[in-house]
C-alpha cells in the first residue's frame, strides 16, 4: 500500500515524508492519537516501518491528527500571512481562527476565497453566512467589520454572546487597536523616565481555554 491513497487523497507533494503510507483507517481514529503527531489535510500519515498488520495500524512514530485542525491550520497560516501590516485584519483573522472551534476557518466557506493562489477574506459573504446561531452571525459579522471597517453594532454584538466567545471578542478588539505594541511611560523612584511595554490590553485565552 505504500504511496497510495484512499478515497482521493489529496496531494501531499513534498510535504510528504519518505518511506510513509497514506490512511484514513478507522483505527486512527479511535482515540489513539499521539500528542506531538502531525498530519496533512487531515490524512493520517504513518512511517512505513513503523506501521502495524497492513501498513495502517499505529505504532510508535505515527503521525496522527485530526483532519479539521489540519485543514484549519494550513487556511489560518494563509490567512495570518495575507492579514500582515493591519492590526485589524489580524486580529480578524485570529477571532475567525479561535472562535467555535475554528470551523469557520477553513476552505470551501464562501468568505475563504483565493486570489492568485493568496486566501484572504471575503467581508460580504462573511455578512450573509446562512443557517447559523445567533452567536455565529455576530462573530462573523464582527470579523468582517474588522477587515473593511464598515459600521457595527457592537452593543448587539457583545451582549449576545456566551463568556468564551465575548472573551476573544475582547481580546480581538484590544490587538486591532494595537495594544500589544503600546508603549507605557512611567518614573521610577529618582523622577527619571522609564519607557515599558505593557503588553495586550487583553490577551488571547491560551488555545483549547473553555
């Protein structure tokens, strides 16, 4: 089996290691994931000789991760690159990246679009998102208002949101406008100045943070 896929594995190219099998057998994903493992777009990648009976079952040096955190780091890492140079759409980035699990972040969303091989968000489909909570429309709704700096209502916003998702809405807010690189003068005992950075107004909830 080695070097060959199942249902239409996606192209690994040189990503993929030398001597490796690509699976999605059942047996990697029941509960037998390694904590450091990585895969591609969600396929399990494992060392030739380190798999078990068959080529699939994991042994010790198996890659094995989940393929919605896979395919949603690959779209985040794009979306990071392509938000660089505003604050804004950093952080609009990151918010659209932590908040609901980030299964909004992640190609085939209408609001995921690429231009000339670059993702990059597209605000007006970001504003119409269908069939979502309440929750989600105001996220998306704010992410959108973080790129292109159209008008929000930001009490509507805020006060239909859940403690974890109004948490990173803070955070979103502090880092578009910039508080991470806030300069803070203070004097020390003598009277002379001394000049700090302070740090984040409000600091990102570390990742996987109820």
């Amino acid at each position: 089996m080695t070097g060959r896929s199942r249902s239409a594995a996606p192209d690994l190219g040189h990503a993929l290691p030398p001597h490796a099998v690509v699976s999605r057998s059942p047996h990697l994903l029941a509960g037998r994931r390694r904590p450091h493992a990585r895969d591609h777009q969600g396929w399990r990648v494992v060392a030739q000789d380190d798999c078990g009976k068959g080529g699939v079952g994991p042994k010790k040096g198996a890659w094995v991760e989940d393929a919605m955190t896979a395919a949603t780091t690959t779209t985040v890492t794009a979306l990071r690159a392509w938000a660089v140079g505003s604050y804004p759409a950093m952080a609009a980035v990151e918010l659209l990246a932590r908040a609901f699990g980030g299964r909004f972040a992640t190609r085939g969303h209408p609001w995921i679009v690429d231009d000339d091989g670059r993702a990059r968000l597209e605000t007006r489909a970001l504003r119409s998102a269908p069939a979502l909570s309440g929750g989600e429309r105001r996220v998306l709704r704010l992410v959108a208002a973080l790129v292109d700096a159209e008008p929000i209502d930001i009490v509507d916003v805020v006060t239909g949101l859940d403690r974890t998702h109004l948490d990173l809405v803070l955070a979103a807010l502090a880092h578009a406008g910039g508080s991470h690189e806030h300069a803070a003068v203070t004097l020390d005992g003598a009277g002379a100045m001394r000049l700090s950075q302070p740090g984040p107004l409000h600091r990102w909830p570390p990742d996987g943070a109820p």
